[in-house]
C-alpha cells in the first residue's frame, strides 16, 4: 500500500476507533454472535478448535477474535491501527490472554510461511489500496490445503455507478421511513467516501473480481456466497445496506 494512502486510512481509522468499538459492542450482544461463529466454523478444518491456528486479519475491536476465543479457539489478531489494537483488547476481557495481538499491515505480514489453518477477515479488503499483493500475502501464510475466509461488501460502489447510487439512495429512503438508525450516516463519513474514491475496489465488481484475481494469485478452490447477508445480519442492517449485500467468499490454499 503506498504510504499515503496508508496514512489516510490509518488516520481515518484511529479517529473512528472508539466509536466503531461501541458499535461492535452492540453487535456482539445483538444475538447473532453463534450466525457468525458458523459462519466460519463450518468452513473450518476438521481438528480440535484449540490446535487450529486462525489469524483475525484487520481485526479491527476484535469482533471476530472475541467470537473464537469465546469458543475455544486461540486466534492471533492483527491491525494497522494502533487505536484499535487498544479497544480490541480492551473488550476481549478475559479473553484478552486467549488472542495473540500484533500490529501489521495487511500486506506485509510478520508470520512465517505455512502457518495458518485459517484466515478470517470482515470487511477489511475493500479498504485495500493493492488487494492482489494482500491476497498473494495471506495465501503465503496459509497451510497447504488452509482457507481464506473473507466477508465483505461492494461497499463505496454508488460512488461510481449510478445504478448502485439509485439503490444506495433507496436504502437511506427505507431507513427513514422505518424510522431506525442510519448507519452510513456517522463520524468523518465524507472522509472515508473521499478516500474511497481513491481505493481500487470500490470501482470493482465484486466478488467476482476477487475470484478472478484468487484463482491467478493460485487458491485451488474459491468458493463464493452471495446471500450470506442473509444468515448474519440484523434486520437493521438489511435495511440498511440492501443495496450492498454482504458475500462470502471461501479460497483454498
């Protein structure tokens, strides 16, 4: 990722950091923590939870590393920010000494070939000034044979397409008219949409792309799920981001 770039995001994250805690606060106690836990375990390999290496990458409060400490699992969690490297601890709680923190970038990772069962991430690759060196990174430290487990959302698309503007412009109508939380109206939000203008996935179309581009980089297998939204999200965020459903995307080693 060129340094600039980098430093507008790691910015833009350390800023929203508290908040973006609270909200995945919320959502760990919004009942759909054993959703997304199956969400991944079901794509795990078939050994004991506590000998499977997972690595949380772009781990962000910890969403994901929480939900696989709370189940047995001793995942190692990584981030560029600082800022939420804190806030990730910090809500671990007791579970804190069961996740391996480390402050990395996703495209320079500080593990040794070979070493995952697992990698999980959540919407974390649209951020990604150069997602290929990222995919051909993460496969690096992967298992013969582990996953590359991503979730995530063609999210910034209605920036350049007038189409997803329309739908997206929908969205913000049906949340209005429910009358409940609009969660793409927040803190700095025009400053992540000026940087999404600049980052290369928000023009893509997605998953799609990212199977192409998995297949060249060499996963074996990329399977790709388009109505996960379905199984994980709350009927607020159905409202709310119907125009950018969330897939799964699922790459062998």
């Amino acid at each position: 990722m060129s340094e600039e770039m980098m430093k507008q995001i790691i910015s833009y994250w350390s800023q929203r950091a508290y908040t973006y805690s609270k909200l995945n606060e919320e959502e760990l106690g919004w009942g759909m923590d054993e959703r997304w836990l199956y969400s991944m375990e079901s794509l795990f390999p078939d050994k004991p939870r506590e000998e499977t290496r997972v690595l949380d990458i772009g781990t962000g409060p910890g969403f994901f590393a929480i939900l696989l400490a709370k189940a047995g699992y001793f995942p190692d969690a990584v981030d560029c920010t600082p800022n939420m490297l804190i806030e990730a601890k910090k809500n671990a709680g007791q579970y804190a000494n069961n996740i391996s923190f480390g402050l990395m970038n996703a495209d320079s990772l500080e593990f040794d070939d070979n070493t995952f069962d697992v990698i999980v991430n959540r919407n974390l690759t649209w951020n990604l000034d150069n997602p290929c060196r990222c995919y051909e990174e993460w496969r690096r430290v992967l298992k013969p044979g582990g996953k590359l487990i991503v979730f995530d959302a063609n999210w910034y698309h209605y920036l350049f397409d007038e189409v997803a503007k329309a739908a997206y412009d929908r969205d913000r109508e049906s949340v209005a008219k429910e009358a409940i939380i609009d969660f793409n109206i927040g803190e700095n939000f025009e400053v992540m949409e000026r940087i999404a203008m600049d980052l290369p996935m928000s023009k893509k179309q997605r998953p799609y792309w990212d199977r192409e581009k998995m297949t060249e980089i060499g996963f074996s297998e990329v399977d790709i799920c388009e109505d996960i939204w379905k199984t994980v999200w709350t009927d607020a965020e159905k409202t709310n981001y119907s125009s950018t459903p969330m897939f799964r995307i699922a790459a062998v080693k």
